[in-house]
C-alpha cells in the first residue's frame, strides 16, 4: 500500500474540491427522513463517481429492536408574521429556523401562546439554535434570543406548511470496498447525514468518509473490507445494526464514527466502553501526538458509537472528531456554519483517518525467523565498517521487539513513531523472511 504524500499537488486541489462539496450540502433541508436526505445521499454519491453508493430504504412504522421508525418528514415552507406584517423566522432564508420534523399549522395566535412554541438560547443570544421533535408531535420556531426578546404583544400568524407521511420511508446508504487479500475481516466507518444547515456538526463526517473512501479505491492493496455506512444519527444506526447484526459482528476488525471533523481546532477521539479494542489502540496511537488532542471516555459518547458498542452489539467502534460534538460554542446553531470549518480542517480530517487506516493496515504480530541477532549487513540491511559503537539500526530494533506479542502499534509505540513509517522498512525485512506472522491475532 502506498505510503501518505501530503506534499503530493493535488492536496490543495482535495481540500478545496471538500469544501465546495460542503457548500453545495449546506442550503439542504436534512432531517432524519425526506427529500432533503435523499437529495444530499445523491450529492455523495456523485462526489463518489456515481454509482458506488446503495441506497436503501425501510418503510415507516416498521419495528427495529425497541424502536419504530417514524413517519417521513416534508417540509415545504415556514413563517411568522408579527403584529407588525413583518415576517421573522423565515425557514427560506434559514431552515434552522423551523423546529425539525415539526407538525403543519396556520393560524393566528397570540404572543403569550406563541412563547410556548419558540426555542432559543438566553446564553447564545444571536444564534438560531437547531432544536428537534422527532418521537413526539409538536410545531415550533427556533429564533435567536436577541430576536425573541424584541417580540410584542399581539396577533401572529403562524404558518408552517408540513406533513408526515406515515407510508414514507427512512433512507440510508453503505458501500464496501474490497480487500485485496480474500480476508473476510471489515474495517466499519459510519458516518450521519441527518442534520440541516450545520457545517462541521453535519457535513464534515460524510465529506471525509467520500474523500476517504476515494483514496482507498486508489490503493493497490487492502488488507480489509471497508464497509462505509451513511444514516440518519441514532435511528439509522439501530435500522443497519438491526439488518446486518450477525455480519457486523462476525465480521467487524475495527470500526470509526466520523463527525465533527472540518474544524481547525483540535482532534478528539471518544472510546469504546472498555478503550482496549483495536479501534483505541490505533486511534490513540494515531492522534495522541496531534495538536491540541483530546480523550475522551465512553461516558462522553453522544454519536452512533453508542448504538455500535451497545452490550448486545459491542462491535468496538469509537469516534473520531476534531472539535468533538457538544464541546465547541457553535455546535448545533446557527453558527455551526461555513465560516466555522475551512479546506485546511476539512482535509486534516481526512489526512487523520487516511493514518488510522494506514496503521491498521500495517498492523500484525510478527516473531523472528533466527535465533540471536541476524547478519543485517549481508542482505545490506546495516554498514558492514563499523568505527565506533553505534546505536542498533531501526531495523534491529523492530526485529528485536517482534516477539509474538507485541504487534507493530506496540513496536511504534516504543520507538516514537507512526506504525505505517515502518512500511518501507518492513517490507524488506519480510523479504528476506527474517519474520513471520505469528499464530496470536492483534
């Protein structure tokens, strides 16, 4: 497998090619069903190559584990009109503004009622916050703070032109990218598509796993399966862990759930509940030297890693953010916006998982093939003039930890390097089979 370039010319070309992908996503009315989803899944899937992507649908009111799926969403066209004609809470302009998967309404109302029905932030108070009601029928407005407080006393026509379909569908998409190698064991990345006009919170995770998933089409060996997964946040996750269980837990080595990764801010990883699986060990080992990161525990899950490590799925999977959901200011706003993310994160994003995937792929257990240290200067592994006592090569310092139980994450660990920098190196060694794979599985 081709080592990373980030030097390489097309890097500006990825970057900006990301954030144009963002600004076509961004207008879209998104919610856990409906148009706005499908459309955006199309979006994807054309960023992709067109034709990659499957599309799935279940119908509504169909029971998956101790859930149901929730009748389809649509949306036409929201607004108030004050007491004044002016018309506030315009969803054309914003679609933050109408409360998600809220009920249709029209009718006039006064502004003690209307209260009931609006949802702002006092501690952000020029921010539309995104506010949702997906289990429990109500109609309602989200608006600024500053905005509601100017509100007087009158008569305000509310008007919110939306239906639930209860013959609808709840759509998802996933795709698998195929090892070279006939392994059966899959790599999970998973990834949500459900939310409106937010940036980072919304289309960043989709926008890296299409870019992700483009580089890995590229490369000329895959020791795994890559099973990409698109859903709707929380509902998705049980709807595909409901219709593909026995697979993914037969099957899943590792699993990542993207989010939140188009910021310039930090890197953040959540862990799985027990934080000893395969998907911490090479996040961990993958981000911890990163600027700013963050770590954090199971307790602080908030995306689909809790539906994949739930105790009667435990898949193992942890999630992979820059600024983690919940903990930047402009999560879930308004001002989660364009201006919130840029190229540069967008494509740190991807550069983070294109090296958790490189040193998954590298990673095995290896044991020596020799007994003692091997003649590294015939096979020109090591200088044959030796003038003074020098350090061991990087070569027999792998070679000297390749025990049968330490895998190469361990080894890079001891040596203060990236797992995939070995790759040159190991290959080599493999050549000369002064290792072998050991029977005892990372």
């Amino acid at each position: 497998m081709d080592n990373l370039d980030f030097r390489s010319a097309d890097f500006e070309d990825t970057s900006k090619a990301m954030y144009e992908l963002a600004k076509e996503l961004f207008p879209i009315c998104r919610s856990i069903t409906g148009q706005g989803f499908r459309d955006s899944l199309q979006i994807l899937n054309d960023a992709l190559g067109g034709g990659i992507l499957q599309i799935h649908s279940i119908q509504s009111g169909t029971k998956v584990f101790d859930w149901i799926v929730p009748p389809e969403w649509h949306i036409k066209d929201a607004f108030i009109i004050t007491p004044d004609g002016e018309k506030i809470c315009d969803f054309k302009k914003h679609n933050l503004h109408i409360l998600n998967y809220s009920e249709g309404i029209d009718k006039e109302i006064e502004l003690d009622e209307l209260q009931n029905h609006l949802y702002s932030l006092e501690e952000k108070p020029d921010a539309i916050p995104y506010i949702t009601s997906y289990y429990k029928k109500r109609w309602g407005f989200c608006i600024t703070h500053n905005e509601r407080k100017k509100l007087k006393q009158g008569k305000y026509r509310v008007f919110i032109d939306a239906k639930h379909d209860e013959n609808g569908v709840l759509n998802y998409a996933d795709f698998i990218i195929p090892s070279t190698q006939n392994s059966k064991e899959e790599i999970l990345i998973s990834t949500y598509l459900c939310h409106p006009s937010m940036a980072n919170n919304e289309l960043s995770g989709p926008i890296v796993a299409i870019y992700l998933a483009k580089w890995l089409l590229n490369l000329k060996e895959r020791k795994y399966n890559y099973r990409f997964v698109i859903v709707p946040e929380t509902i998705g996750s049980i709807v595909y862990i409901h219709k593909h269980l026995k697979h993914l837990q037969k099957h899943t080595k590792a699993g990542f759930v993207l989010s939140c990764l188009g910021d310039d801010n930090t890197y953040s990883l959540v862990h799985s509940p027990s934080q000893n699986t395969l998907s911490d060990k090479v996040a961990l080992h993958t981000l911890k030297n990163k600027e700013n990161f963050k770590e954090y525990s199971f307790l602080d899950r908030g995306s689909d890693e809790r539906q994949y490590n739930a105790p009667l799925v435990n898949l193992g999977v942890v999630g992979i953010c820059r600024s983690k959901y919940a903990k930047y200011q402009e999560y879930h706003t308004s001002k989660d916006n364009l201006n919130f993310i840029s190229p540069k994160g967008l494509m740190g994003g991807l550069k983070t998982m294109q090296e958790i995937i490189l040193n998954v792929e590298i990673n095995e257990i290896y044991e020596n093939t020799i007994f003692c240290e091997p003649n590294l200067g015939k096979r020109g592994l090591y200088h044959t003039l030796n003038a003074s006592i020098n350090r061991p090569p990087l070569t027999a310092n792998i070679l000297a930890y390749c025990d049968g139980k330490n895998d190469i994450i361990d080894i890079a660990e001891i040596l203060n390097m990236q797992a995939y920098e070995f790759k040159d190196l190991l290959e080599e060694i493999l050549e000369f089979k002064l290792l072998k794979t050991s029977n005892m599985k990372t």
